[in-house]
C-alpha cells in the first residue's frame, strides 16, 4: 500500500509544481452583461473569438484516447460523486465518478433544472469512465454509467447489477485527496481503508454512506441497459438507472429554508479537464424572462426587421 501511495505522490509531484491558492468563499455576483437587451447577441470581444476557425472531429473516426480528452476537456465543470457498494459476498467498495447531472421528469416531461454532479471520475486514464445523473423528480432517480474495459469488470458495476443498490455521495473540498486515492486501479485493496474514510449505515439499503459528505443519496437499481456500438456485440458501456430512497444533508450545509443547500456551504469540487479540479467560488443569477413583458419589445423588432428588409 505504501508502494501504491509513493506512486501516486511522485506522479502528481512530476506533474503539477505550482501550489493552490488559499479558498475563497462562495459569493453571488452580477451576471457578466446585466444591461443586456434582447436581440443584442454576444459581446463584441465574443463576436470577434467566434470568427476564427473551427476545428471539427468526425467521432466515429476519432481515436477513443482523443475522444477521451476532448470531450473532458470541453464539458466542464464536473462535480464528482462517490459511488458506494457491495459486493454479493459483502465486500465493500468505494469508487469517484464524474460526469454527473440532475434531470428532473415532471407530469413524463422531461426538463433538465440543474445540473447537480456533472462529471466522470476515471480509475485509469482510459479504462474507467461512469456517469451519474439524476433523471427524476417523481419518482426521484438518477443514471449511473460505465464505460467497460476489455481487461477485467467493473467492481461497481458488478455490484450494482448484482445487489441492485448502492449509494451515491458529494466531494467537498475537504476530502478530494480522499476520494482521489479510491480511483487506483486494483481490486486488491480496501478503499474505506485506504482513503480512511468513514463508513455510515444507510438507512434503506446495505451499502454504507460516506459519513464525510455532506449529500448522500441511497439508490436502488431500477433497471439498466448495456450499449454495444454500431457493428460490434461488445458492450462498450452499460447505462443503470437507480431510484432514489433517500437523501441525506447536514444541516449544517443547508439554507435557512432547510431544503436548499448552500454552496458556500457545501465546497463543492468539480473536475475539469486533464488533472485540473475546480473550486465554486462565484456564482450569479439570471432573472427568468417573462413574455408578457417581452412580447411588445419583440413584436417592434420584428415589424423593425421587416421594413429593413424590404428596403
């Protein structure tokens, strides 16, 4: 174990030298163009960026290593979620994941509202890949996916398939280190031990929470689907939607409400691409247009947009 520890820090040494800058609070700030006014686009420094040469990737010509890169790299930030199961034998197992999101159904409509954890957390740079996302408000679940190497299987995976629950936990800022060293591929160590994390007792399901994070939800299988790509029979990743049983928040990073959580509270880390992670420090709100309020403003640029071209 020291061995796999020595690995770790001297990689991380050899890649990233500079030093983190110390945490500043969470804060809600103005929008970027709060005078904006409806038809008037982009800023004119955005305008003139969107001018230059796109370079396009035809995906299914594009290695998977590149596709890898690419697609974490540009679908950004990624908040990361901890995944805890059992195994049938009961052995445990703790494993990050990133990409992960919140899509609620209301009334069988779809509407995505916010994205809670959008991020794939890898155990190796290509051979691990698993998305997390919730897909429902009525009845509350979520999506888990993984993408499956052709070397050995998934314990997570497995897992689920096997026991049909499992619980999905938050990273903060105070355990990144933690949940980073989990990501280590093998099956011959004991993540609990190794991160020294803390197992809680979920209360409907087997699978312990991560009593360190601050948001745990216990999810039971609700079904799956494995995803074979066009002209072969390998599944390449399997897609498991999961019911939510239950939430679980400290209070202590909830609103005054005490059903919305604060993220100035909450430290949320996400990942970005390559080895970066990122902290939520700034956010702003955007007033929801109204088209009572618009409709008038609209009609004016449309009879406006009219006339000029016909002159």
């Amino acid at each position: 174990m020291s061995s796999i520890l020595t690995t770790l820090r001297a990689s991380r040494g050899a890649r990233i030298s500079r030093t983190l800058t110390p945490r500043r609070s969470f804060r809600l700030s103005s929008s970027p163009r709060p005078t904006w006014k409806i038809g008037e686009g982009v800023s004119e420094s955005w305008k003139n960026a969107s001018q230059t040469p796109r370079k396009s990737w035809d995906m299914k010509e594009t290695p998977t290593r590149d596709a890898y890169r690419l697609l974490t790299s540009a679908i950004i930030p990624r908040p990361i979620a901890f995944v805890s199961t059992l195994s049938e034998d009961g052995v445990p197992n703790l494993a990050p994941f990133r990409y992960c999101c919140i899509w609620p159904f209301f009334d069988n409509e779809l509407t995505r509202f916010q994205l809670l954890l959008h991020g794939l957390y890898k155990k190796s740079e290509l051979s691990f890949r698993a998305t997390s996302s919730q897909v429902s408000s009525n009845p509350p679940m979520l999506s888990v996916s993984f993408s499956l190497p052709s070397k050995r299987k998934k314990d997570t995976r497995e897992n689920i398939l096997a026991t049909k629950e499992f619980t999905v936990n938050l990273i903060s800022e105070s355990f990144v280190e933690a949940s980073n060293i989990t990501a280590v591929e093998t099956s011959e160590v004991n993540e609990w031990l190794l991160s020294g994390l803390t197992m809680e007792p979920s209360t409907d399901v087997k699978p312990a929470c991560v009593q360190e994070s601050a948001i745990c939800m216990e999810c039971e299988l609700y079904s799956y689907q494995d995803i074979v790509p066009s002209g072969h029979t390998t599944p390449t990743t399997t897609l498991a939607l999961g019911l939510i049983k239950r939430v679980h928040a400290r209070e202590s990073v909830l609103h005054d409400d005490g059903i919305t959580v604060d993220p100035k509270k909450l430290q949320i880390v996400s990942r970005l691409g390559g080895l970066a992670y990122g902290k939520l420090v700034e956010g702003f709100e955007v007033p929801r247009p109204s088209w009572k309020e618009l409709r008038e403003e609209y009609q004016n640029m449309l009879a406006s947009n009219s006339e000029a071209k016909r002159s």
